[in-house]
C-alpha cells in the first residue's frame, strides 16, 4: 500500500467515525423521545381512566336525579289528589 491509498482510507475512516458518532447521537435523542412519549401517554392514559370514572359517576348521578324527579312527580299527584278529594269532601258537607 502506497502513502495514498493509506491517506484515503484513513480519509474513510474518519467520515465513518463521524458518522457512527452522528448515529449514536441521533439514537440517544431518539431514545430520550421515545421515553417522554411513553410518559406522556401513560399520563393520558391516566387522564383517560378519571374521566371513564368521573362519566360513570355522572351517569349514576343522573339516573339517581331522574329517580328522585319521578317519585317528586308521584307525591306531587297524590297531594294533588288528596287536595281535590278534600274540597269534594268539603262542598258535600
């Protein structure tokens, strides 16, 4: 091998040791994303679970209003009712 020939293939050498450093570089930030990306879902994840159990709540909630809606409604007729059975009562006597 001639002086020529070494200086190109240190030449060579040189851009790979750069690449592969470049390569490296770009994999730790990769990894370092990829990382936050796996936080950020987990938290989402989290988000998602609260809001499933703050929905459901929320649906118990309502059917307990429309229970409470619907026996309001009952007693509401029955008072009303017992109010017209009373003034019958009272223009009989």
């Amino acid at each position: 091998m001639d002086l020529q020939e070494l200086e190109i293939l240190e030449e060579k050498i040189q851009k790979m040791a750069t690449a592969v450093k470049a390569l490296r570089s770009e994999n730790e930030n990769l990894h370092q994303k990829a990382d936050q990306s796996e936080k950020t879902i987990q938290k989402l994840k989290q988000d998602l679970q609260k809001w499933s159990t703050s929905a459901e709540q929320n649906e118990s909630l309502q059917e307990q209003i429309d229970h409470l809606k619907r026996e309001r409604d009952e007693v509401k007729n029955r008072v009303e009712r017992l109010i017209s059975n009373l003034e019958d009562l009272e223009t009989r006597l």
